[in-house]
C-alpha cells in the first residue's frame, strides 16, 4: 500500500505561486518551435533565426525562384535557440557548433545544407 505525505502535497506556505505563460508563448519561438502566429519573414537565409521562418522570391540564398519559391526554413543549431529563443546564425560558426537548415518548398520539395564549426553552409541539396 502507498502512503502519501500530505504535508507535501499542494501549495505550501510562504511559496510564491509561478506565473503561467501564455499558450502563444509556450509554442512560439520562445523555444525555437512554431510560431502561434504568422512565422516571421527571412530576409537571409545565412542570417536566420534559430528554428521556423517564413521564405518568399525576395529571401536572399533562397535555392528557387518564382511562383514556387515560397515555403518555410527550419534552422536547427546544436548550440541552442538562445536564453530568449531569438538566436540568430553567427557569422562565423564556433567549436562544436553545427548548424542545419531545411526548407519546405510551395511545390513540395525538401532542400537541406549544413555549417559544421567556422566552415561556411554547404550548397543546398534537393531530398526531393
């Protein structure tokens, strides 16, 4: 048989009650995962935020052009998305920093590249 404690259980005294974030705030780019609202707009692909943008023709090393060069970027850092989920790409890459983008295309293509340490990103690849 499993006793509780009861003294333990519940709001104790003289604890401050935590505050409860906002759902927009939990799955924003707080963390680097989806935006609640619309992503926001990249205007280079070398200088994303870590984790989901938006991509259109005007996106500087964006790999299509034209009616089909919309889509989304994920970028994935092994350091992190930062304290405030707002990190950008650094211009030169650090010691174990590895740096992933994934691009989800209007036409239902995949392009991937990678940035391993100081190195610069790799050309996109189409997956498919």
């Amino acid at each position: 048989m499993i006793t509780t404690n009861t003294n333990t259980l519940g709001a104790q005294g003289g604890q401050s009650t935590p505050s409860v974030p906002g759902l927009a705030e939990l799955i924003a780019g707080r963390f680097g995962l989806l935006h609640a609202e619309d992503a926001p707009f990249c205007p280079d692909l070398d200088t994303a935020i870590v984790g989901y943008m938006t991509i259109t023709p005007d996106t500087k090393g964006n790999p299509q052009s034209g009616d089909f060069a919309y889509g989304q970027v994920q970028t994935l850092d092994s350091l992190g998305a930062g304290n405030d989920g707002q990190k950008l790409i650094p211009p030169v890459g650090g010691a174990k920093e590895w740096i992933t983008q994934i691009l989800l295309m209007a036409d239902g293509s995949l392009y991937s590249r990678s940035r391993v340490n100081a190195n610069g990103f790799q050309p996109f690849i189409k997956r498919w």
